[in-house]
C-alpha cells in the first residue's frame, strides 16, 4: 500500500451516488482529496442543493500539523464533505503519494467560483466572519462581480470567545437566513472547529476560506502568482504580517518536511484515522 493510504468510505461523494467519491491520500494522518475547481464547485452546490449538512475544509501545511497535533481535530477535518489541497506543498504531496493529477484547489479561488455557480444556480450564501467593515467591502465586491448572487446573511462574530446565549443567536441569524451556502472566514483551526460543531444546526454546506475576505475585500494582499505556484505564498504572508505568523511557520513548516519525507521513507507511520 501506498504510505498515506487508506480504505475509508467514500469522501467527497455526493449522498445517493450521484458522483463517485474522489481519490484522496492521508498526509500525516489528515485526509486531502484530488479534485479540481470544476469538480470541487459541482460537489458542493449539489449538496446545497439537496439541503445537506456538513463543511468542507482547505488545506494547508498550518491546517496538517494542527491535525498531527491534535487527534481531535484531525477526526474533524477527515469527517469533512470534502479537503482540498489548498497549498502547493499538499499538491506535491500529494502527487509523492501517486496521484500525480493532483492540482491546487485554493480557499480563495474556490470562493469565487462557489459564488459564480451559486449566483447562476440560484442558491443563496451567507458570510460569517471578518471585521464589520471587511464584510461590508466584501459585500460591496461580491455585488458588483456577481450582480445576481443572493447574500442573505454576513455575520461579524466578535473575536473574542463567545458565550452559549450569543453563539446560539448567531446561528439562529444563520438558520433564519435560509443560506444554502455559508462561506466561513475565522482562520484555522477556529473556523474548522465552528463549523463541526455547528453543521447539525444548519441546513447548508459550510465552507471555511481562511483569510478570503480580506482578500476579497481588498484589504489584505495576495501573493503573486508566480510566488504561489511555487510554494511560497508563506513567505510572502510572512513578509506581510511577521509579528503574527512567523511563530506558525518557523513551528509547522520545518516539521512537516521532515515528518513527510519519514512517512514516505517508511520510517514514520501515518496515524490510524478515525
């Protein structure tokens, strides 16, 4: 068997079988689906479509070493609808572990062609997360390149830990909007962690894109593209926001070349997944 291989149950099949289930490898214990835009895009508005719950996570080199770290949330993430490799380092990984198709699926990216699809679909969104004046220029740029998409609810959690009566109001918003799709902006692995334990309370498909709102709103930087095809966007968001992130990389980053490159030798064994 291929090291990161396992015999699980179909994820990232749509109920009923109306789409096979996607080829996929375990990285250091953490389920990452190959898939395309097209393909991830058809998947999740069929299920918004269906009404059905559940999220789907982009993942990252930070995203798979807080799953390795933490058996919890590494059970989250691989009960996911679906895992995209939304960093280059997964896409090799990927592609060392024999699925050589494998291409990026980026959380941004893949927002924008969710709303493109939602808007001709008809399938109303919802936002959660970002500042109060994030969402609102957000808005504003989801209105003028998606002029008929239905935004029905954007909700600015506070940031600090909220308490069960404001949680619960919040996802009362949420389930009162009629949302189908609900695009989930709180950084991992908060957002990861929000939408398994809310998913059972809304009839929509979650779907966490990290720091997309910012992006989209014009209010944080994205890294050129040459810079992202080679791996390196990290470096870029470090040169960005040092204070903040190099904690996250100078940990994560080292740590997930030498455990890959164990698990690929056969000298580390992937965690058993649950």
């Amino acid at each position: 068997m291929i090291p990161g291989e396992r015999r699980a149950e179909a994820p990232g099949s749509i109920p009923g079988g109306l789409i096979g289930p996607l080829p996929h490898r375990y990285v250091l214990g953490a389920r990452v689906d190959c898939t395309t835009y097209a393909a991830a895009t058809t998947r999740i508005l069929e299920w918004a479509a269906q009404g059905e719950r559940g999220y789907v996570c982009a993942a990252n080199v930070h995203m798979v070493m807080e799953a390795y770290d933490s058996p919890e949330f590494r059970q989250l993430m691989n009960q996911a609808l679906l895992v995209s490799s939304d960093g280059m380092p997964l896409v090799w990984a990927l592609q060392a572990l024999g699925l050589g198709e494998a291409e990026r699926v980026y959380g941004p990216t893949l927002m924008l062609h969710l709303c493109a699809a939602a808007a001709e679909a008809r399938i109303p969104i919802g936002l959660y997360g970002g500042s109060p004046p994030a969402l609102a220029d957000l808005n504003r740029e989801l209105a003028r390149r998606f002029p008929s998409l239905s935004v029905v609810c954007a909700l600015s959690p506070p940031f600090r830990e909220l308490d069960s009566e404001e949680d619960e109001e919040l996802t009362r918003s949420l389930a009162r909007s009629g949302a189908r799709l609900v695009f989930v902006g709180l950084g991992c692995p908060k957002q990861e962690r929000w939408m398994a334990s809310h998913t059972q309370a809304l009839d929509a498909v979650l779907v966490g894109v990290g720091a997309a709102f910012d992006f989209h709103a014009g209010r944080v930087r994205q890294a050129p593209a040459l810079l992202q095809r080679a791996g390196l966007e990290w470096a870029f968001r470090l040169a960005m926001e040092p204070r903040r992130l190099w904690r996250r990389y100078a940990w994560h980053n080292p740590r997930f070349m030498a455990l890959f490159a164990a698990q690929l030798l056969g000298r580390g064994v992937p965690m058993e997944t649950t």
